[in-house]
C-alpha cells in the first residue's frame, strides 16, 4: 500500500487548501488561494501536514521489522509511543489483533458521513488488489516521496514517477492499475463499477478532478464555506461550558455541530440552546422540550431571561440588564445610582421583585438576597417607567388585552 497508495491519493484527496499561520513563511509565496495550483491534499500527504515517518527510518520490510523499529525508534528518544507515529499507513493493534490504518484519506466534506459507499468498495478492492502483488523493491523515500508529488500536483495527471521499478506517467499507472484490478476482479457487478472509475478518471470527472478549488456551496468557494463552519465550531468550543451542561444537551450540541448546524447556549441554568438553519430555529430545553410538543413555550415564558432573548431576537425592545446565579460585585456596582428592578428569573405573582429608584449599594444588595430567596438565578435590569398591558395570544391571535393598574389610593 506504501508503493501504490499515491494513485489512491488522486481519489481520496480533499483538501489543497492551507490556513495562514500554521505553515511555514515560503509557502505565502504561492499565491492567494494559499495552495499550489495543483494541489490536492496539504493536510496529512505532504511535508506541510502531519509528518515525522522519514526522520523515523521505519522498517516496512515485514510486520516483526516494523514493530522492532518502532521499539528503537521509542529507545532513542524519537518518539514517546507508537501513537506518535504519523505514517501514511500505520500498522495498529487492539484486542482481536493487528489492522491496518490508512491515515491519508481527507473526509469529503460533500458527503454528511464524510465519506462515499462507493468510494469505500473502492478503496476495499484497492487495498485487495494490492494485496495480490509483488513488490520488485521497496524503496521508502521514492514511495514518501511519490506521496510528495501528488499531494502538491495530483491536478496534473502529466507528472511522471516510479513505482515499484516503473516510470511512466500519473495518468497511465492509474489507468493501468485500475484496468489490470478490474480485469482480475471475479464479481461483475465490483468490476463494472471500477470501470465506471476508470472512465470517470479519463474524463477527468471525479468528485475531485470538478475541482474542489473551483466547487461552490452557497455561493461560497468550498474554502469560505470550511473556514465559515470552522470559525463557528473554534469560536463555540472556546466557549463551550461543556461541564456545566447537562450529558443529553452535550451530546445533542456535539451533533448538532457535526452536521453543521448553527448552535447557540440560550440559558446555562436551564440547558436551553438554539439550533438553527438557515430556514429555521428551533429552541429545546434538556435535550428534549421542543417547540413539537408545545411544552418549550410553556417553559419560555416561565424563564425572563429567555423571553427577553427571543424578544430581543424578534426586534422587539428589552430592557438592559445581567442575569446571574453568583454575584460578581463589579457587575452590580455598574447599576448605582439608576432606576432598576431587581427580580428572581422564574417567579410569578410579584415574588422576591424590588423596584428601586436611585438604587444605592446597599439597597441593591438586600434586593438582591430578597431575589435569592426565591430562585437559583436572579435578573437586574432597567425599570421603565409607563402603562402596563397584558395580552393573551392563542392560536396566534390576541384574545385579550388587560391594562394593569397597580393598587392605588
């Protein structure tokens, strides 16, 4: 697999791009689309990915050798553990015994599982066939190095190299290899779709060969639409109360984000996030109280601080304010000398609320206990001074309206 992997790569390849910073500085040279032009796979095929097999010197003569000089390679300080080995293929052991891990497959990002069925029997009867073969020689820095190749010019199909004593072309030693596979492949219907493959690589049609560089997806480049979805995923794991949150709201977040969905933490307290389309937005408490069951409405109104985001959200004037569980003094101290209200996040019928003119320190803070004594999580915000309506909506139709007029005399 070390000396034919290269002609897998063309078909298993998806990503030419490189982000800024993480190379180094001669690769700005190479123009705006931060990939040569005909790059195909810059993350874990090339020197520019992960790589440290070469400086290793494995020994790929047979599995004892190999496991031998793994065990020198840790002797000598190279490497802490087999782990650390970032080979294009890695020889890995569990419990029913030894398998194969074949590291340089990119995941198609046009596929939600990441990757093709088709393009699993595919590699299945790659792995098979070459499985069959004689290797004339083994020579490990031309095989690393025919990775090199068509890792930074598998677009040009014109490149020559050697392998396994053969020099000839990119394009003949995979139109040969794929014909030679096909025509020693026994079931019809596997042989038939390899020929499909062929043919597909002749008219330069593959997923790839359309070319990624030049694939859009909502009108963005598939480069903009990867760094538009990593941005979202790096700027919410840095936030990510993941210890905070309750197991099932963990798991449904991590999902939600696998399959690219917009994800946003309503209220900690109560496990309420936002997942959103482009189309929609649908707001679940616990990982299991959605708008389908009609008991999230419910649960919206009895929380403030979710009504005022969702008001908010909807162009509708709030009031300002914090919601906290611990008091940060700093925070409260912002509040002196305003009108405000203090209030618990999830009562009814005026208890544990202060309204306060003026508010001094002190009358904030005994506000404040007043307010712990009836919930977990408190809400300070702006008083407004003005009339007081309550409507009743049902069905989406205002039912009733009451002007509410506090006692007097």
């Amino acid at each position: 697999l070390y000396v034919y992997g290269p002609i897998l790569l063309q078909f298993v390849s998806y990503t030419p791009y490189y982000e800024t910073n993480i190379l180094d500085d001669n690769l700005l040279k190479i123009g705006k689309n931060r990939g040569y032009e005909n790059s195909i796979s810059l993350r874990n095929s090339c020197s520019y990915g992960y790589y440290n097999e070469q400086k290793l010197n494995l020994d790929y003569s047979n599995v004892e050798a190999f496991k031998s000089s793994i065990k020198k390679a840790i002797d000598d300080g190279l490497i802490l553990s087999e782990k650390e080995i970032y080979s294009k293929i890695r020889l890995k052991s569990s419990p029913t015994g030894s398998y194969l891990e074949i590291r340089f497959i990119d995941i198609n990002p046009f596929n939600r599982l990441g990757i093709t069925i088709d393009m699993i029997e595919f590699i299945i009867n790659f792995i098979k066939y070459v499985d069959s073969l004689t290797i004339n020689e083994f020579n490990f820095s031309e095989n690393i190095n025919n990775f090199e190749l068509v890792a930074l010019n598998g677009q040009d199909k014109s490149i020559e190299m050697s392998i396994n004593g053969c020099r000839k072309t990119l394009y003949n030693h995979t139109v040969d290899f794929i014909t030679i596979m096909s025509e020693k492949n026994k079931n019809k219907i596997e042989q038939y779709s390899l020929l499909n493959i062929l043919n597909d690589y002749k008219k330069n049609n593959l997923d790839l060969n359309k070319f990624i560089s030049k694939i859009t997806i909502d009108n963005l480049s598939i480069k903009e639409f990867g760094m538009k979805n990593v941005h979202h995923k790096e700027k919410f794991r840095n936030d990510y109360p993941e210890k905070t949150l309750e197991l099932s709201t963990n798991i449904l977040i991590k999902e939600a984000l696998k399959q690219n969905y917009l994800v946003d933490i309503v209220d900690l307290n109560a496990n309420a996030i936002m997942i959103s389309t482009k189309d929609r937005t649908e707001l679940i408490f616990q990982a299991t109280k959605t708008n389908a069951d009609k008991y999230a409405n419910i649960l919206v109104m009895e929380n403030k601080v979710i009504t005022k985001k969702i008001l908010k959200a909807n162009d509708i004037n709030v009031p300002n304010g914090i919601d906290f569980s611990e008091v940060n003094q700093d925070e409260i101290n912002k509040f002196e000398n305003k009108n405000i209200v203090v209030k618990p996040i999830d009562t009814n019928f005026g208890l544990g609320i202060t309204i306060l003119e003026n508010a001094s320190n002190h009358m904030i803070d005994q506000a404040i206990k007043l307010a712990f004594n009836e919930s977990k999580h408190v809400l300070i915000e702006e008083y407004f001074l003005g009339t007081e309506y309550r409507f009743l909506v049902i069905g989406g139709k205002v039912r009733s309206i009451v002007k509410r007029i506090a006692a007097n005399v």
